[in-house]
C-alpha cells in the first residue's frame, strides 16, 4: 500500500492539494495520513517554566487539531469516497520539519504532498517558508501543489536535468510509477552551457536511459537559456502537467530555489511539484 502523507493547516491551499493527491492516486492502494502539526506562538518563547495557563492552551489548540482532522476526514469522504483509499490521522504537538523528520524515521510515508503555501499566502510568494523547509529537509519526494491549480492527468512530464547525478533507482522511481500510472511522456531537459558532456555526465545519461526505456520519453537539449528560461519556455510550448526535479546539492537545483531569489524566480510556478531528494 502507498502510503502519502498529507500535511493540512486547514487553508484553502491545503485542502487543494489534498484533492490533487486523491485524484493522483485514485486508481492505488494509498494510506493517507492526514497530518496536522500545532505548537502555541508563546512556546516559543517561554518554554522554561510552563505554567497551567499555557497546558489549558495547548489542550485548546489539541482539540482544534483533532477536531480539524475528522472534519477534513468528514469532507474527503463526501467528496472522493475511494474503496482503495484508508485514512489516518495525526495531531501533533510539534514543528511540521520536526514532526515530517520522525514520522520518516518510523517509515510512515513514501510521498508528502502539500500546497505551496499555507493560510497566509502571501501573494506573489512562490513557496511558503514550510513548504521550503519540507522540500529543502524531506528524505523522501515531495509533491508541491500551486493553490489554484485544478487536477490535471500528468500526461506531459518535465524533468529538467544536468546529468550530474548518478541515478539510482530511487531517484527514478517515483517518475517511471506516475508515468505508468498515467501513460505519461516525460521530458527530459538538458540546458546546454557551453560546454560537451563530461564522461561522468554522459554515463549518467546513459544510465538514465536504460532505466526510463519502458516510458515514452523524450530528450531535449535547449541553448542559450537559464534554466528558470528553459522552464519557462518549455512549459508554455508543450503542455506539461508536472514538473520534477531531482534536489541534488550544489546543483542547478539548489541555485535555483535556495539562494537569495527564492521569491523572485524567473519563472512562475503555475503547475505541480514534484522534488526527489537525492540522498546520499
């Protein structure tokens, strides 16, 4: 059975991306953990010496927590009522990054899918700070779902690549089962600098092609263009329903999301997500 977590805060946004995960996987076996994390402001702060007041909050805020959760549970069920799906649900007295880091540790989850933002979108933020936090941190591949994108059938994949890793089968995994799942066709991008394949990229490359053979699958070598350009460029010519990307350290990747323009990326994230840590 897969198992997805779902971390919630109640938004709007988060509520959308549920929708995604359910319709993704509708034709699975899935547990669904329904996660929603909760830590009161003046924790932060005055955490020495609790004192009854603060226990009486956190009991407030747990049973919020609990009852937000069988209400989500209540409303999925109207709506996406799946044989193949079961729910669990987690109320957690603790950070997300925390919390997403433990449940990992236990083996809870293969997938996190979550909406980039969270109640206080703020408009014009690519991704909220969790949803940094999640994609930078997770051991496992995250799912990023836009606040205002309806489900779409992941028919056209990107996958943006430098060849600068060599692939293993769980980098290559959670692309080959969406693909399989959905009779996708993944693209593979290479942004070209300059400068031919090195002999390590080339065997990348090759090891990437034998492993994606029984996919449709298409390789595309793009010149003079940034990354965030080629993205861009390529999103709008062919119609692509998700974007993945391998979060390899001291890659384009990283210089794309996690340096001083994480907000103000040249390009706009207007479809889903998808991050596979690259793990050591």
């Amino acid at each position: 059975m897969k198992k997805i977590l779902l971390p919630t805060d109640f938004s709007d946004n988060s509520w959308n991306a549920i929708k995604y995960a359910l319709q993704l996987f509708k034709d699975q076996e899935c547990n669904f953990i329904l996660l929603n994390t909760y830590t009161p402001i003046i924790y932060q702060f005055e955490y020495i010496q609790p004192s009854s007041a603060q226990f009486g909050l956190v009991d407030t805020l747990k049973e919020a927590s609990q009852k937000g959760l069988d209400e989500l549970q209540k409303n999925i069920l109207s709506e996406f009522n799946n044989p193949k799906h079961v729910f669990t649900k987690i109320s957690s007295f603790n950070s997300l990054t925390t919390e997403i880091d433990d449940l990992y540790t236990n083996n809870i989850m293969d997938i996190i899918v979550m909406g980039t933002k969270g109640a206080s979108g703020v408009t014009g933020v690519l991704f909220g700070s969790n949803t940094i936090h999640v994609i930078k941190n997770a051991k496992c591949p995250v799912m990023a779902i836009p606040s205002d994108f309806s489900f779409e059938t992941p028919h056209e994949i990107l996958f943006p690549t430098d060849y600068e890793i060599e692939y293993q089968a769980k980098h290559l995994k959670p692309i080959i089962d969406i693909a399989q799942n959905h009779i996708s066709r993944v693209n593979i991008m290479h942004v070209y600098t300059g400068n031919d394949l090195t002999e390590a990229q080339q065997k990348n490359k090759s090891i990437l092609e034998t492993s994606i053979k029984n996919v449709a699958h298409l390789f595309h070598d793009i010149k003079n263009q940034n990354v965030p350009e080629a993205i861009t460029n390529f999103q709008l010519k062919a119609r692509i329903n998700l974007l993945v990307m391998i979060n390899n350290k001291h890659s384009f990747f990283e210089n794309l999301f996690f340096k001083s323009t994480i907000n103000q990326i040249g390009f706009h994230l207007n479809i889903p997500f998808l991050v596979i840590p690259s793990g050591k």
